[in-house]
C-alpha cells in the first residue's frame, strides 16, 4: 500500500467501527474527569489534616488506579488494532479487558526496553568520543530505536510475544524490509495531522473549554484508532 492508501484507510478506519470507538471514547471521558477529580482531591488531602484529608486521599488513589486503567485498556486496545491492521482486516477487535490491560503491561515493558538500551548506548560511547561526534551519533542511534520501537509494537501485536518484541536486531531489520522512506513519511503525515487538528481544537477551546475539552477527549481516543490502524498497515507491506 501506498502511503495515501494507508492513511486514507487509517481515517475511515475508526468510523467504520463506531460502537467500539464510541465505547473507548466514553471510557476515555470517564477516566479523565476520574484522574482529574482525583489528583485535585489528593491536593486537598495533603493541605487538610485528620482522619477526613486520609479518607479524602484513599479514595483519590482509588480514582487514580482507576485512570491508568483506562489508559491501559485504550493502549491494549490500541496493539489490536495494530494486529488487526496488519491482517489488513476491516473489522474491530473484540473488547477484552484483561487482555488489553496485559497488552498494555507488555507495551511498557517494551517502550522501555527500546529507550534504555539506546541511552546507555549514548552514555557508553560518551566516555570514549568527542562531543561532536558523540551528538552526530547520538541522533542516529536514537531514530534508529525510535522506529525499532514502532516495529516492535507491531512484532508484538503479531506474535503476542514479548520475546518476538525485544528481538531487537530483527525489529531493526523491519525497518529496511518495510522502508526506512515509507515509514518516515507516513510518520510526518501522522504528525501533520495531529498538529493541525490540535490546533483546531486549541482554537475552539479558546472560544469554549467545555467543547474544547469533549472535543480532545473524543480526538485522542479517535487518534489512537487512527493511529495504531495506520502503523498496522505500514507493517502489513513488510
């Protein structure tokens, strides 16, 4: 596929399965007026004393445990989508919360393994090589791990194994088999994208932060249809 055909699909894509998107944008909706409500309820905890300010807080940590799950239903939702992108299938995936929330588990695990490992690359050859050099090498390395990174997400999403994921020099290798050029320009299309429809959105808070924060909520789960659907496609031509 070209990189107009994937990210013509990627669009359409989230609309040609609303129940799903409506679903993990209520989710979403949810978990952000939850985690908000909650981190303000800890500041008053902290500035209150007595048993009332301890309650206040233990329920504002209940409410922050229930935001990241939601994130990590929206996440493990997202490596599905990945999947079903690279078997180039039309439908959504079933909702699966435990499933999703091990998905997610397995995506930190794997974004910080891709993050970790180039730093302590960088901190290595900064003890032998000059700083020009070093900064030269420096950026190399980082999007070099930077787009292993996107190809492991989708080793995992394929083989659901954490193993296939951290195969780094085979997640490596994706990146020449799929197209180091392909892969960038459907990234700037993306990031072209995000850019502009945050802008909108940023224009419309202006006018209104009730609308303008619906409308992020909605935007932000949309994007990780979009998005995810779209890396899931760019792997498929592997």
């Amino acid at each position: 596929m070209g990189v107009g055909d994937i990210i013509g699909d990627a669009l359409a894509y989230p609309f040609s399965n609303i129940k799903a998107l409506v679903l993990y944008v209520v989710l979403g909706i949810i978990g952000a007026i939850i985690g908000g409500a909650s981190l303000l309820s800890i500041v008053a905890a902290f500035s209150s004393r007595g048993l009332a300010g301890y309650a206040f807080s233990g329920l504002s940590i209940v409410g922050i445990i229930v935001f990241i799950l939601v994130l990590f239903l929206i996440e493990g939702y997202g490596l599905d989508i990945i999947k079903y992108g690279i078997e180039r299938r039309a439908d959504s995936p079933g909702i699966d919360f435990g499933r999703q929330v091990s998905n997610a588990v397995k995506l930190i695990v794997v974004t910080v393994v891709y993050y970790v490992v180039p730093a302590i690359i960088i901190f290595v050859l900064g003890l032998f090589l000059k700083d020009w050099i070093l900064l030269i090498l420096s950026i190399i390395i980082v999007i070099v791990f930077a787009l292993a990174n996107f190809m492991a997400k989708c080793r995992l999403a394929k083989s659901d194994s954490l193993g296939e994921a951290l195969a780094i020099g085979e997640a490596i290798g994706d990146i020449s088999r799929v197209g180091f050029g392909k892969i960038i320009a459907t990234v700037l299309v993306i990031v072209i994208i995000l850019v502009i429809v945050a802008f909108i959105i940023a224009l419309i808070s202006n006018w209104n932060g009730t609308i303008g924060s619906i409308l992020l909520g909605i935007f932000s789960v949309y994007f990780v249809f979009f998005y995810n659907r779209a890396i899931g496609l760019l792997y498929s031509d592997e």
